[in-house]
C-alpha cells in the first residue's frame, strides 16, 4: 500500500491510501465535490448533507518521481451530466 497526493483543486493536501500499486493507477480521475466530501477529507466526522456542486478533474503527474494527482479543471455537476456517455 502506498499513498497518493491530490495538488491543487478542491482536494489540494488530501493524501488517498491505495491498494494498487502505482504503475496500476488511472491516468484519470474525477471526484464529486459537495460540502460533506470536503468536510470529510478535511478530517471531520460525515454529517450526510450538502448536494454535489461540481466535478473535479485530476491527471496523474510523475514530475517528481511519485505518482500525484494535479487538478486539471472542474465543471458543475449539470455539465458533468450532459458530457456523460455511456
């Protein structure tokens, strides 16, 4: 187990435990933001409130020799839903 660093965006600072191993990791990932998500990683205890306000966007970056996810962009959750295609 290792752990991965989210930079910048709304999850700037929260470090995520995986079970994979880096080389397995998504290139890609995408978080929904909502008032108890960011309470949540800030450390606080989950208070089931707060609808989805936007999508965070996060890339893989290797620059410094560990797996990181920097933020990329954000949308809201409507565009979000109207970019979907499945």
């Amino acid at each position: 187990m290792f752990i991965v660093e989210f930079v910048g965006g709304p999850y700037d600072g929260h470090q995520q435990s995986c079970l994979m191993s880096p080389s397995q990791l998504p290139s890609d990932v995408i978080w929904f933001v909502c008032e108890d998500g960011l309470r949540l990683v800030g450390g606080g205890v989950h208070q089931k409130r707060g609808a989805f306000t936007s999508v965070a966007l996060y890339g893989i970056d290797w620059e410094t020799g560990t797996a990181r996810y920097r933020f990329a962009d954000a949308i809201s959750v409507k565009g979000y839903e109207a970019k979907r295609t499945f």
